[in-house]
C-alpha cells in the first residue's frame, strides 16, 4: 500500500496521482550479507502494499564501522543488514498468508529524501541500536508518523543499545515516552491472536538464546493522542532474522512462525488504524 495522501493536508487529494508519479523508482543497493539477488519476474509490478526499509547514517557504536569504507547512501551499511533476502521473504509470506496485493520487491528509504517517505506508510528499521539518524532525520520521522505512518523498530539488543536507541527517540519524540505495549492491544490481534509471544534469536545466537545482555524479550511502543501504536518496538529480538532465515531448514520454525505472524499483524494494523 502506498499513501501519497500521508504528506497532503486535508483538501489536497487530487494531488495523489501527481505525487505517485514522483515515487522513486526501485533500486537493490549491495547489502553487507548480500549483492545481487535474483529479481523476482514481477518486480516491477507495484502492489497496494511494499516493504519499505529504512536506509540511516551509522551510528557511534555501528558494528561495520571501519570495515566498509563508503556513502550509506550507496549501501554497504548497517541499515542493509538482512537485506533484501529478508524483505522479499517476508513480502513472499504477505502475498501467500494475505489478499494484501504485495510488491515482490522492497524500496529503500531515505529520509533526507524530499516527501520520498511519506509514499511508504510501513516501514522498517534494523538494528536500531546502532543507527546515528540525525536531528533533521528524526524530525521528519516525526511528522510522517504524525500524519499516520507506523515505523517497525527492530534488531537491537542488550543496555547499551537500548540507551543509543531510547536517546535518538528524543530527536523523533522528547515528549512521549516509550511504553511496553499490553498484549491485550489490537496490534497483537489484528489477524492472529499473539498473546503468547517469546524471544527471536538471531540466526548466530540460536546456542544462547539472547544477544549481548539482551536476556528478556520486549515488545514495546509509542503511541499518539488517539491511542494508535506508532512505533512498533521489537527489543532483544532479531525478527529481521526470522523472515531471513525463513526458508532455511537449520533455522527453527518456531521463530520464522511468530515473526512472520507478527509482521503481517504489523501490516494490517498499520493499513487499519
């Protein structure tokens, strides 16, 4: 689903079809796991919904500093991590666990991109315990969710990069706090009921269980006046793995199962409220 009409004021929407003539065209950037995947045959098909991942700055404490040395705008950077393999596994998923039309392939955004943003009304951040968006970034990640976009924050683990994370919310939201979300809310049941949710590994950390200090999964959130989830807060699990990892017989189903089940919830509620 693509909502040009999050970036219009009220009495503008004859504008739509003008602004989605402007929709930057996809492009796959080489990712830290991966360059140069098979396009799916219908890629260029557009769907009424799309995995849009968010491309950021590295961060003080990104885990590939100093190992590529480039622009994160090309790719080759934190924000690639999974990518594409685990947004076109879950796009997959979409389309077969759905009637949502799906986009076979996702669109990258970047922030300091114009109004790009506000074409994407989902999107999706990995380890947002690295990331170093800046204060412009987080002001527009600000208004896109005002005007009713939903940000899915996920990958991070442990104090440290709770505290990176929970000090760059300040530049989005100094005035709303972060909040563990009841499982009775409807983002939990929108298609599936998960009342009983548990930690996702990553795909190395399956021995163990957890990352770092990260021993306790939390499913967090930050709402606006109307009671409507905004930011969708995954801590000390990796569901960016679990659709990676999807179709791989080592990874267990367990996981793939509830990430899967989670994300598709994230969609709907998304698309619905």
């Amino acid at each position: 689903m693509q909502l040009s009409t999050l970036a219009l004021p009220v009495g503008c929407l004859a504008l739509v079809g003008t602004l989605l003539a402007y929709q930057r065209p996809f492009r796959e950037y080489p990712g830290v796991e991966y360059d140069g995947m098979p396009l799916p045959p219908d890629y260029k098909v557009k769907g009424e919904w799309t995995f849009a991942r968010l491309m950021y700055p590295p961060g003080e404490n990104d885990g590939y500093r100093g190992r590529f040395d480039g622009d994160w705008h090309q790719g080759l950077s934190l924000w690639t991590q999974d990518y594409p393999r685990a947004d076109r596994h879950f796009s997959e998923a979409v389309r077969r666990l759905t009637r949502i039309h799906t986009r076979s392939v996702e669109q990258s955004v970047n922030l300091d991109d114009g109004n790009e943003v506000y074409n994407w009304p989902w999107l999706y951040g990995v380890q947002v315990g690295e990331w170093g968006i800046t204060p412009a970034q987080g002001k527009v990640l600000r208004e896109y969710l005002l005007r009713g976009g939903f940000f899915m924050a996920d990958d991070f683990h442990g104090t440290y990069e709770w505290m990176v994370f929970e000090r760059s919310m300040q530049l989005v939201f100094p005035d709303r706090k972060i909040v563990d979300i009841d499982s009775k809310d409807q983002i939990f049941h929108t298609v599936y009921d998960l009342d009983d949710r548990y930690q996702v590994p990553g795909a190395e950390h399956l021995a163990t269980g957890h990352k770092k200090d990260g021993y306790v999964p939390h499913w967090r959130g930050i709402y606006d006046d109307k009671g409507r989830v905004m930011i969708a807060i995954s801590f000390n699990s990796d569901i960016g793995d679990s659709w990676e990892w999807a179709d791989s017989p080592e990874y267990p189903e367990q996981f793939s199962a509830l990430g899967m089940r989670l994300g598709i919830n994230y969609i709907v509620y998304a698309m619905t409220h």
